[in-house]
C-alpha cells in the first residue's frame, strides 16, 4: 500500500498532457495492475478464469465507460461479498482486466472515482 | 421408471387430505401458515410461501412503516453483504441465522430485541467451508413439548438448541452436536478437519423435520472448474430429531444393486460427487414424504468424466422421512452439462384441475420452467416429452439424445439464444451485438457446451436461461392456495459456456494453489471458463428485455396469468449514453424479485443491487397497488406474521456497501 500511496502524484508531479480518455492512453500502473492481479487469483478466480475477461470481455464494453464498468463490477462483485473490496481494489482489478487486454499502463494512477471514471472511454487495444 | 410401492397409510392418509380438501371447495387447497406465525423456512412444510394474513391490504399498504430494524453486521469476522436469511415465527420469538458464522438467533417480534444468540465454536472445519455465507436459516419442531432450534453450520455439523435459551440440547448428539460429515461413506474423517478425502461438503439450508425425523440435505464448492472430477456425494440423511441419531440415508449416486446404479458409466460411481440438495427442502407430512432436489453432478459443465444418465443429478426425489425409501422422483436433465441445479424449495400445493382435487408439487428451475406433479405418483400434471437435442463435439462427451420438456406450463423465461432475441434498440446496437454473439455457438434449450478456440473458429456456446437466468433461490416463487396461482420470479440471462483441457486451466485461488512455481491445473478432463455470458456492446446487456419478471401461472389450467417486469427500468439502462432519445418500454430489473403472497396482495421486493422498494401488486391481474421505500435492498424473500395483532413484513437487506440487518416493516400503531 505505502508503494502505491507514494506513487500518488502530487500537485508539483501532474503531468502536463491531458487526462487519458481512453483505454488506449495508458489509464493504469503497472502497480496497479499488479495488485489487481492477486486480487483476481485470491478473489474473483473462486467464479472466474482470466480467460473471460480477454477478447469479447472487452469488445462488449468497448463505448461504455470506465466509469460503468467500475460500477458494475462495484455493486455486484464478488458475488458473495458484493462491494467488500475498497474502492482502490475494484480500480486496481479493472488495471488488470485492461492488462490482459493488451491496452497500455501509464504513469497516472487510475482514480476510483466513478465520476471521473465515466470521463474515460474503453476501447479495445488497436490491432 | 418410477417406484409405485408407496404403504398403505400414506395411501390412507392422502385419501384424508382429498376428502379434507374437497369439503372447502376452493380452487387451490392445503398449507400456507397459520395462527399467524412462519414456522418453516418457507413458511409451511410446503414453502408456500404465503401468509393468510391481511391486515396489509391493497387500501393500507403504502402506510407500511419500519418498526425495528436488526443489525447482522457483527455476527462474523466481517460484514455480511448478502445475507439471505428468512426468520422463522414461533410464539414470541423469532429464529434465525446471521453472519458468516452462522450464529443463531433468537429476536423480540415486537421490538427486534436480540433475546439469545448461540455459535458453534470455531474450527478449521468453518475456515474451510465453501459456504459460509448464504445461511438461509433454522428448523424448528416441538419433541416431547419443548421447542426445538435446528441449524445446520458452515462447518457440515446440526445444533439442536433449545428455543426458549439458545441452550444445545444435551441428549442430541454429543452435547447438542451432530457431526454431519459422519455416515456420509467410507471417508476417514478428522474430528477438526472433517472428510480428509478429496472433496467438500457443508450446506447452506435449514435441514426441515417431518414426523420426528430432521432430513438434511447439502451443499457443495461451486463446480464451473472444480479442481478434480473427484467429490463427495451429497447423500440425504435422517436424523431421529430427539437423539440425533442417523436413521437412514439416501444415496443421491447409488450403489451397486441400488436403482440407478447403471447410469453411472464404468468406476464413475466411485468418485463423482455433488448432486446436492442445496435448496431448502418441503415436505408434506400427510404422506410422510419429503420433497428433495439435487443439482449437477461433479463438474457442471463436462460429463466425460461421468457418462451416463447420472441418476439422481438434477433430479426431484420423493423420499419416505421415516425411512428414506424412494417413492418416486424425476429427473428434469440427463446427463446435465449446464449447471442445471434445481434452485428453489418445491412447493407443495392441492389444486382443482380436471375436475379433481390433484396433490400437487411443484418445481421452479433455471430452466425457465415450472415442473408440475402429482405428489403423491409422481406423474407429471401435464405432459412431460422425451425430445432430441443438439449433441456435444467436445472430445469424450457423450451428450443425452434427448431431454424431458414441459409442454405446460410454458416457460416462464427465454430458452435457448437465436439471432431474434439479440438486443435491436438501434441497428447499429444490434449490428455490434450480431458481431458479438458471432464468435459463439447460438443454440436452443440444452445447447452443449463447447471449446474455447474450437477448430470451426468459435470460442464457445451459448446457452439459455443459463447460470443466472430463470428461476433461483434469491426470489423464488410464491403461491396463493386460494386461488391455485403459482408466482415465479424470474431474470432473463444467458451463459456461454467455453471448455478449456484441466490441464491447462489456470491458477484457481491463490489459498489452493499457494506456491506459483508448482503448476495448479484441473485433473478434470474439461472444465469450463467460467458460468458467465457475454455483455452487448457499450456494456448493455446482449439479449432483448424485459430483465427480470414476475409470472403468475394457473395451476387450474396451466395457462400464464399475466407476467410484469420487475420494478422500473434501471438507471444504467434509462441513462445509458447510446439509448438517449429512444422510448424504450420498462426493462424491468436485472434481478430475481423477492416475492411472498397473502391473502390480500402478492409483495415483492426488486432483489439484489436493485432499487430499495417494496412493491404490492394484485394478485389476480398483476396491476401495481402501491410501493413503499425499504432502507435497502431486498436480497431474500421475505416473510410475514401477526404478533400481538399487528402484521409484521420482515426481510433481510444487505449489498455493496449495505451491512447485512433484518428490516421489519408494518402499519402505524
């Protein structure tokens, strides 16, 4: 946790470039997706294999929003604890998901705000 | 097919129950709850479902106030946010269960006061539970005049406690205490640990007690990639309900020289499991008989492991509670590859049809139907058609050549996934769905499962209404005995099932695969992916609405009532980016409704992660009565009494966010 919190940016560090607004844009860490990753194999791997969430997973919820998908997944996972992960847990396993996607890590943390969230856009990985 | 033997008596005695029916010559017949209490799980020994109650009324319903409210939170090392527990009513006292412990608890009806609470001391036997949460609730039974609370824990062992203390019962069991992985097989079995072989076992429901004898049935680890084609099979057992003793058992995979025996194919008898009785059981006393389920055998999604019919997978049992012999069943799939698990309690009804009192049990399935028969023979209500289905390519499986189909009542839910039934709201949203759903097999009902990265180019096969979809345990189904109506909750859903070699099946939980350097894959020969279906494109939902529903079905006839969407169309349908501008008619809800009826009103809540309302609808024409506001979400269905002549609704709430508590909801003083 101390390693993710000190990769906060501070107002001094804000990149200069616009916020992401698309999967494309590199709107996770690898850190991120790291975690996200254990927490896949500990948690949702009790109901789901990687496989389901590479290809179609992402086609369908190409258009919709980061924001939606965080929500969704929110709200309704896992199954027997519905919204029991923090919210920087549903964020790191979204950075996972897009992973192994093939859609590109970034320096900029992705929020766990819904409301910034819905600001980007999921595309699948070009190619 | 079906034994016929049954004794005498229960012949006598059913012959009692006509007669007793006939004389009050209403269209449906027998149970609901009286004297205003709830003492079964599902309201009587037949999970009607239904309360004569009617103080609540159509005039009243919207003045419904909350009384108490019941903090389950602490009941566990961590909130519960599911919690699908139903209170059983009793005198002055209401039993239940809470928290991932599953602590007993006995509450004031009048004010939600906490009047006892007992828990089974901890042991790795809870650690190791696939169940700890889902506790549905308790049994209860009177034995020599003094009541008796039955639990069954996460950890597989039956507490008998005294209801008026929450005190175990001394002379049942060792000091109150069953241990219910004892006389399941030949296992070697650890006094902490339980069965040592490979497997799990534990259970999830109340057990239920007919005549003096508790029946209790099982759960089981989900089994979409179960680690091995090896588990323990989830007997049916009776337990004399004042000693503890086990009277019988009831093989679910029988033994050499056992009926059904020669539908497991070669040694596969030796080592498959599941076909446990997860739902909550019923029963009708009369007759002595008690009414049990069973889901799909080891590995929901791939049979090659275990060919043959597999009796008695995904099947209704009627098993005699004194003896555990078999007096009929049914087996509703073959050979089931779709995860098929019967879901809900079968309802036990007497209806008026043909002109004759028929004794009626009926069960609600994931199939999207409603399986009707006679109780008492087991003969199906209506025709029940042997047909040809589609058969599996997957190496070494060997598909059922034909399934039983209800020809009525009709479905009450989507079967099967054709190109018609992809969402149109716009042509483009139906060209991205058509690309989507492409790249899988489309199929009707019983549409096999197949590979990932298959050679003809697909990834899979879609079936309907799969996993989630149909009937489930979450809401149900309901029945008014006045008027033979039977109310089911259903949600529209899909699965696409993709089968991966076990071999190369990834790391499941990092808790069982603990060392990454040591390769953890399935010895099963197939397993599947994972139960779910595929979302549309933008993230709506792939097939057309309505979400989620309720139908009313006239046992009388067999014919659909009316069927209304579950609630209002949600907001992340109402406000999704690509539907702004159309008119799209209600969607109703993703979600099982959660339904009780009562004399005057069938109630329903909108059910898991959807709006916090509780609706009253008119039980003839499915028209809205009234709605009131809940503090949360409904997650169970939900029960009602008459406690010092006020009517109380109580029902569970719980979601992302939500603790778990037990709301009570009635009108002003």
């Amino acid at each position: 946790m101390l390693a993710v919190a000190t990769a906060l940016p501070t107002s001094a560090q804000e990149p200069e470039v616009a916020p992401p607004s698309s999967t494309r844009e590199g709107v996770y860490t690898v850190e991120q997706a790291e975690r996200g990753e254990e927490i896949m194999h500990d948690v949702c791997a009790n109901c789901h294999m990687d496989d389901e969430f590479v290809g179609t997973f992402i086609k369908s919820w190409a258009g919709a929003s980061v924001g939606d998908l965080f929500e969704e997944v929110s709200t309704s996972m896992p199954q027997d604890r519905p919204g029991s992960l923090r919210p920087r847990q549903y964020a790191q396993v979204l950075a996972y998901i897009f992973q192994l996607n093939g859609l590109p890590p970034g320096e900029v943390l992705m929020s766990s705000s819904i409301e910034e969230l819905r600001e980007i856009i999921i595309e699948g990985s070009q190619g | 097919m079906r034994f016929r033997g049954w004794s005498t008596w229960a012949a006598a005695a059913m012959t009692g129950a006509l007669l007793l029916g006939l004389t009050s010559g209403a269209a449906g017949q027998r149970l609901g709850t009286e004297g205003g209490e709830w003492r079964y799980w599902g309201g009587d020994e037949g999970s009607s479902r239904y309360s004569p109650l009617d103080q609540i009324n159509a005039d009243n319903f919207e003045n419904l106030e909350v009384v108490w409210r019941w903090k389950a939170a602490n009941y566990g090392p961590q909130p519960d946010f599911i919690y699908r527990a139903t209170p059983l009513k009793v005198g002055d006292k209401l039993f239940t269960v809470a928290g991932s412990r599953r602590s007993v608890v006995a509450i004031d009806p009048a004010t939600g006061e906490t009047l006892w609470m007992w828990r089974m001391r901890n042991n790795p036997r809870w650690e190791a539970s696939t169940r700890q949460n889902y506790g549905k609730g308790v049994a209860y039974a009177e034995v020599e005049g003094r009541g008796v609370v039955y639990v069954i824990t996460p950890g597989y062992y039956m507490a008998a406690l005294d209801a008026e203390t929450g005190v175990p019962i001394p002379y049942f069991g060792m000091n109150g205490i069953v241990d219910l992985h004892l006389g399941l097989g030949d296992y070697p079995v650890d006094a902490d640990r339980g069965i040592l072989s490979s497997g799990d076992i534990t259970s999830s429901s109340a057990p239920i007690v007919v005549n003096g004898v508790i029946v209790v049935g099982n759960s089981h680890d989900r089994g979409y990639y179960p680690r091995r084609p090896e588990n323990v099979p989830g007997h049916i057992r009776g337990y004399d309900a004042k000693t503890g003793e086990m009277i019988w058992k009831f093989n679910v995979v029988p033994d050499p020289g056992e009926f059904g025996h020669d539908t497991w194919e070669g040694d596969s008898w030796k080592y498959t499991g599941n076909v446990s009785a997860w739902a909550p059981l019923s029963a009708d006393s009369e007759l002595d008989i008690v009414y049990v389920t069973t889901d799909t055998p080891t590995n929901d999604y791939y049979g090659g492991d275990r060919l043959g019919g597999n009796l008695f997978g995904t099947s209704i049992i009627a098993l005699n509670a004194q003896t555990g012999e078999r007096v009929w069943h049914f087996q509703m799939v073959h050979h089931d590859i779709w995860n098929y698990d019967n879901p809900n309690a079968p309802k036990v009804l007497d209806v008026m049809h043909d002109g004759r009192l028929v004794p009626m049990v009926i069960e609600t399935t994931k199939q999207g139907w409603a399986y009707v028969f006679d109780r008492e023979t087991g003969e199906p209500v209506w025709p029940i058609e042997e047909r040809s289905v589609p058969q599996s390519d997957t190496p070494g499986e060997r598909t059922s050549p034909t399934q039983p189909f209800v020809t009525k009542p009709a479905a009450f839910e989507l079967q099967g996934v054709t190109e018609d039934d992809l969402i149109d709201f716009t042509p483009e949203l139906r060209a991205a769905a058509l690309e989507l759903a492409g790249e899988y097999r489309m199929g009707p009902q019983f549409n096999p499962p197949s590979l990932l990265n298959h050679p003809d180019g697909t990834n899979g096969a879609f079936h309907a209404p799969g996993a989630n979809g149909g009937a489930n345990i979450p809401g149900g189904s309901s029945i008014d005995p006045d008027n033979g109506i039977l109310y089911v909750a259903s949600q529209r859903g899909h699965s696409v099932i993709s089968l991966v070699p076990g071999g190369e099946a990834q790391p499941r939980l990092s808790n069982l695969c603990p060392d990454p350097a040591v390769p953890c894959a399935s010895s099963a020969t197939y397993v599947a992916t994972g139960p779910g279906g595929i979302r549309g494109p933008q993230g709506l939902p792939l097939l057309k609405p309505p979400y989620g529903a309720i139908t009313a079905i006239d046992l009388k006839t067999g014919d659909h009532l009316w069927r209304i969407p579950n609630g209002d169309t949600p907001a992340n349908i109402k406000n999704h980016r690509a539907l702004q501008g159309l008119d799209i008619p209600n969607t109703g809800k993703n979600a099982h409704a959660t339904i009780l009826t009562t004399k005057t009103l069938l109630i329903y809540g909108e059910g898991r992660g959807q709006e916090p309302i509780l609706h009253a609808v008119d039980k003839m024409t499915g028209e809205e009565i009234g709605r009131v506001e809940l503090p949360a979400t409904t997650n169970t269905a939900m029960m009602s009494y008459m406690h010092d002549g006020r009517q109380f609704i109580v029902l569970a709430v719980a979601g992302a966010g939500v603790e778990a508590e037990l709301v009570a909801l009635a009108l002003p003083n």
